[in-house]
C-alpha cells in the first residue's frame, strides 16, 4: 500500500469510530440545542452561540464571499468556525491530545501576538533560526501576528482554543514553507493545512483555484496541489508544534524533523518569468525597429 494512504488511514481511522458514534456525543453534549429566542449565555469572553440554522446560514454566505473576495480575512475565518463543527474541530482537538506536546499547548494555552512574541529579539537570532525566518517573513511580506481574529462561533472552549492556535500559527507555517501571501501561495498553503488538518474551510479555500490565470492555475494544479497533498499526508500535525520553544531551531532541522519538504520558491519563478517577458518584449521591439 502507498506510504501516503497508510497515512491518511492513520490520521483519519480513529476519527471513522467517532463519526459513528456522533450522535451519543451530541446527545450527551452540554451544549443543549435552543433557538434565537433562547439563547443560551456565552461560554467565554466573545463567544456568540448560534442555532443550527444561523450556523448553516453563515457557513453557506460566507463560502460565497470569501469565494468572490479571497483577501476577506473575517469571512474565512467565520467560514472556518462554521464548517468545523460539530466534528472536524474535535478530531483536530484529539489529535492534539494524543500528543505529549498537543496536551502541553492545550494546558498552557498560550496565544501568539506581538505582545507575546518579541519581533525585536526575533530579528536579532541567526539566520535559519525558526524565529529569524517567521520575523523576516512578516517584515518581507507586510503582516502583523496582531491580525488574527478572535473565535466568536465554536461552542466548546476548548475547542475555541483549538481553531484559535491553528488561526495564530499560520504565519508560522508560512514562514516554514517559504509560500507568501499571494492568492496563489494562500491557496497551496491552505491546500497543505487541509491535507495535514483536515480543517473544511481549507478543503474549500482550494476551489479558489478557478479565479487564478491560466498560468497560475496550471502551476498550482501540476506543482504546488501535488506538493501540499503530499507533505500535507507525511508531515507530523503541525498543530502539535509548540512555536515558541522552536524559535532558536534551525528551521531545516524542524522541516527534517516533521517531515516537511519546502516547496519551489514561488516569488522566485513568478520573479523569473516576468523578466523572461520583459525580455521577449525588449526582444519584439528592438526586432521590430
């Protein structure tokens, strides 16, 4: 059998008992179900609980959206929450319970932000550094660890926690793929995190494929899907990396490590042919003349 679909059994075959028994969770669940006249009071600070018809409402509008209008940070995240109950979020919550390390995040629970993590001492760490990489990836590409929304739509809070480290850590797995911030880098990223989480919103974010260029939509289709498919299958959960005790690892002994191969530099061949066009059109005109 193929090394990669003895993966996915693993990651998704204790999952398969849950599924079925789903139902006796639910009904043994205390979040009881209610109505928008009943609403029950939130369950940590910014939580909004929603009926199941609210739920489906905002998981359908803001696929819609976000399809339309790729850079709406907030409908992706809102579609993220609303499609990762009442199952997905779970399983990404015991995978990390069935980690040492998963269980260590989830019992300190610590948050990324600039006011948790120095850039300053960042910049300041050797080259190849995880920190160095993530501080001069931000800078390179023009974001903030501050930008991350708040989970408003998840009912349980540890699980709340769950989709807010996957949401905080993104940066990191940017900055460990070298895949920037581009359409077409978002798309071979989230194609990555669906693969290696099994987060819905991500599976989804991927048939944003259809507003690339023919260009772009080729690459991603021949070398980038392949690539985080992949290594989405090989890689250890990356959820189960605790960032902040890896800032001073060298970035490739992580890759090694988890079992990460980094993909072809996209800003680099998108670089490539645009001068190889302003080239053959430097060659058109001096021809022509």
């Amino acid at each position: 059998m193929n090394p990669l679909v003895r993966r996915a059994i693993r990651r998704t075959g204790p999952q398969v008992k849950l599924l079925r028994e789903f139902p006796k969770v639910v009904s043994a669940s205390r979040f009881a179900p209610f109505t928008s006249l009943s609403r029950p009071p939130p369950n940590y600070e910014g939580h909004v609980p929603l009926t199941v018809p609210e739920r489906g409402l905002l998981a359908v509008g803001s696929a819609v959206m976000s399809l339309l209008n790729p850079r709406r940070g907030d409908l992706i995240a809102a579609l993220g929450e609303a499609t990762a109950t009442p199952y997905f979020i779970y399983r990404l919550r015991d995978a990390m319970l069935s980690s040492p390390t998963g269980r260590r995040i989830l019992k300190d629970r610590p948050r990324i932000n600039s006011t948790t993590v120095s850039l300053e001492r960042l910049r300041s760490l050797p080259d190849g550094t995880v920190g160095r990489e993530y501080a001069a990836w931000l800078d390179k590409e023009g974001v903030s660890p501050d930008t991350r929304s708040q989970v408003r739509y998840i009912d349980d809070p540890e699980c709340a926690y769950v989709m807010q480290r996957y949401r905080e850590c993104h940066d990191f797995y940017h900055a460990l793929t070298g895949l920037p911030i581009i359409v077409e880098g978002e798309i071979a990223l989230k194609a990555f995190e669906f693969a290696n989480t099994l987060i819905p919103m991500t599976g989804l974010s991927m048939f944003a494929v259809v507003r690339l260029k023919p260009e772009e939509r080729r690459r991603v289709l021949t070398t980038y899907f392949p690539w985080a498919i992949r290594n989405g299958l090989q890689a250890k959960e990356v959820i189960n990396i605790y960032w902040e005790e890896e800032l001073e690892t060298d970035v490739k002994e992580l890759r090694n490590r988890i079992g990460l191969e980094r993909p072809p530099d996209l800003r680099k061949i998108r670089a490539e042919l645009r001068a190889r066009r302003r080239a053959e059109e430097a060659a058109r005109e001096s021809a022509g003349h």
